[in-house]
C-alpha cells in the first residue's frame, strides 16, 4: 500500500524489521518447493529442446545437401553446355548440320539457355520468381529432347552431339530436382526453427528463475539471523555489517532532507549546471 512521508515515518521500526522476517520465513518455507517444481520444469524441458533441436539441425543439413546438389548439376550442366556448343560447331563446319530446323535455328536454344542459366546463378530471387525460371527452363529442355528425337534417327553424324545434348539435359533436370526439393526443406525447417526458439526462450526464463529462487533460499539463514539480531539489539550500529539503518530517518525527523531528496537536488544541480555551460562548483 502506498503510503506519504509522514505516514511512513510512523511505522515503527519494529513492526518493520517484523514484517521483513515474516517475509523472509515465509520465503524460507515455500522456496524449496519452488525449486523442486522449477527443477521439474527444467527437466521436462530440456530434452524436449535437444530432440527440437536435432530434428532442426537435421532439416539444415538436408537444405545445404540438396543446395550442394542442386549447385552441383547446374555446374555439371554448364560445363556439358560447351562442350555441346563446340560439337555444334563442328557439325556445321563439316556440313553435318545442314539439315538444322531453320525454327530451331531461330530460337537459339543454346544462347536462351546460357542466359537463363547466368540469370539463375546471378539474381537474387524469390521462390516464386526462381520458380518461373525454372519452368522456363525445363520447356526449352523438352523441346531440346523432341528435337533430339527427330534427328538422331536422320543422321548418324550427329550421335555424339545428341548424347551431350541429353547428358546437359540430365544434370538440369537433376539441379531442378534438388532445387524443388530444397525449397520443401526450407519450409519443413522453418517451423522446427521457430518451436526450438520457443523452447528455448522457456527454458531460458526457467532456469533464470531458478537461480534466482536457489540465491534467495542461500540468502534466507542470513537474512532472518540478521531481522531477528535487530529485534532483540536495535536498529543502530551493531559492527560490520549491521550499519545504523535509523541515521536518515533521524535527519528528517530533525528538518533535514531525505537521501532521495539530496540525491535529486544534486542531479538538478547538475543538470541545470550543464545546460548553462558553466561548471560546478
């Protein structure tokens, strides 16, 4: 309850060094069981948090296999790329790409397929805008394996440079796989991560009260020994430790001001000091 200067100066200081022992007591008498609940807690959650954790870890570390895949094949992919360029190349340097389809020609698969591909590795997009590069992607790859198709069968030259053509088409499908199964990854983790913070955060301020309940039941013989010392010898100085607790209530009560007020006065003081630009005397 609130009470003014006054009203407070009345207290007694025995019924409030009384008060403060009764506290203390009582503090005494329900911390342990306190604890014993804390404790409980605590063990209930800590392996709730190691399993959480392990599953998020596990979610990680199936993200960064699937990226490392996924990087992987497109690397693979790119380097299969030129070596289909240069066979490309060749075929029309010796004629063997005559029968090119001028459509074919026209849509410049290789060259669509290097920028997408720079595009890809050089953008920062999000899932839905990677998405749609990807199917991009894989439309050009299905017209490259129609377009395998119709030639393989027409002209034997041109066998090896189909071959490439498929094995590029493979590793992109590869690095689409592992891309498509990474994002679900990073959707599966997401969640883990957010309940493993959760759990912490509880155990966090399970353990803090903890300590704090084991530091005032290690505080209580020491507090009560003292309330129950000023009961019996006063409240002036009885030695190390025992300080005179009446000398600031002996100033107010004789005119002077209180701790407070002399410590706000030379705050004030201060202040108003700074401001002005001058300095204290």
């Amino acid at each position: 309850m609130a009470m003014d200067n006054d009203a407070l100066l009345k207290v007694e200081p025995d019924e409030l060094a009384q008060s403060l022992l009764n506290r203390r007591r009582m503090l005494k008498e329900s911390l342990p069981g306190v604890i014993r609940n804390l404790e409980a807690e605590e063990e209930s959650l800590t392996p709730k948090l190691e399993r959480q954790t392990k599953a998020h870890r596990q979610a990680n570390e199936r993200v960064a296999e699937l990226k490392r895949i996924r990087d992987e094949s497109q690397r693979d992919a790119g380097l299969v790329l030129v070596d289909v360029k240069s066979a490309r190349e060749n075929l029309m340097q010796s004629g063997g790409m005559v029968n090119l389809d001028p459509k074919w020609k026209k849509e410049r698969l290789f060259e669509k397929l290097e920028a997408l591909e720079h595009e890809i590795q050089t953008s920062a997009l999000d899932h839905k805008s990677e998405g749609k590069m990807l199917d991009r992607r894989r439309k050009l790859l299905q017209e490259n394996e129609r377009w395998i198709e119709d030639r393989k069968e027409s002209n034997e030259e041109m066998v090896d440079f189909i071959e490439k053509r498929r094995e590029m088409s493979k590793f992109y499908k590869a690095a689409d796989k592992a891309h498509m199964g990474m994002l679900a990854a990073v959707e599966k983790a997401q969640p883990l991560y957010e309940k493993k913070a959760v759990l912490s955060a509880e155990l966090r301020d399970v353990k803090s009260q903890l300590d704090r309940a084991k530091e005032l039941l290690s505080q209580s013989d020491k507090a009560i020994k003292h309330w129950e010392r000023r009961l019996l010898e006063g409240y002036g100085d009885l030695g190390p430790g025992f300080p005179d607790l009446l000398k600031d209530m002996r100033e107010v009560t004789d005119g002077g001001a209180s701790s407070f007020a002399r410590k706000s006065s030379s705050i004030n003081t201060h202040n108003a000091t700074k401001r002005s630009g001058g300095k204290e005397k």
